[in-house]
C-alpha cells in the first residue's frame, strides 16, 4: 500500500470522523479502516492535532516548513562561518 500525503485539513476531519463513528459503536481500529488509514497512523496524528480546529492544524505545518527553511540557513551560515574562521588563521 503506497504512502498518501494529507494536508492538515484532510487529518481533522478524518480525525473528527473517526470520533463519530466511533461514538457510533465502531471500535477505533474498524472506524480508522473504514477511513483507509492505520490505527497507528490515528493515534500518532491524534496525539499531533488533537482539539486543534483546521486553521489552527494548517498554521502549524507553515510554521514546521518554516522552521525546517530557517535550520537549514542557519547550518549553510555556520559553515560558511567556519571556513571563514580556518581561512582567517591561515589553517586551510
């Protein structure tokens, strides 16, 4: 089974649904099946974006993407950081 992407409004609602359907008598595992995702899968997002409303679960993956950008530009800094300083030594 191939692995699917579902942006943050996907995940709410599949995990709104699954809560209903498991309100409806469906165990957890057989209402995550019925939606085509694991019960680990509806576990590990619950524990994510559990209580969050869909604007709040879409602002949080900008500010993951963001955050990745920024580690990113700030390794590329230290190194160039660190040639300049073994260059300034005279160590190259």
């Amino acid at each position: 089974m191939g692995r699917r992407i579902h942006s943050p409004e996907q995940i709410v609602r599949k995990l709104r649904e699954v809560e209903v359907l498991s309100s409806q008598g469906n165990t957890i595992s057989r209402a995550s099946r019925q939606l085509g995702i694991t019960e680990q899968t509806y576990y590990r997002w619950r524990k994510q974006y559990g209580g969050m409303q869909v604007s709040q679960a879409r602002r949080l993956k900008e500010l993951e993407k963001e955050n990745t950008r920024l580690k990113k530009l700030v390794a590329d800094l230290s190194l160039d950081n660190s040639i300049l300083k073994e260059v300034s030594k005279g160590n190259f």
